[in-house]
C-alpha cells in the first residue's frame, strides 16, 4: 500500500465520520437520546432562581 492510498483512506473515513455526526446531530438523532435537555420545559432549578 503506498502513502496516497493512506492518505486517500484516512481523508474518505474522516469524512464518513463528520458526516455521519452531522447527520446524527442535525438530523434528529440527538435530541431522541435519553439525557438531552429539553428548553421547552423549566427544571425546578429555573423556577427557584425565577422566584429570588
């Protein structure tokens, strides 16, 4: 195997990656996960500060 077909491997399976992770993020995989944060509804922590 030569350093071009490294290089081109390594290249194609970064690319795969930031493009798997952007479709993971953006496209709506993310916010389904078990610990996302939600801004739609307070947390008992942002109801205390909201009444100091």
């Amino acid at each position: 195997m030569s350093r071009t077909d490294l290089a081109i491997g390594i290249c194609l399976g970064i690319a795969i990656a930031l493009v798997a992770l952007a479709l993971y993020v953006f496209g709506g995989g993310a916010g389904e996960s078990i610990d996302a944060p939600s801004l739609d509804q307070s947390t008992p922590a942002a109801q205390q500060a909201g009444q100091k």
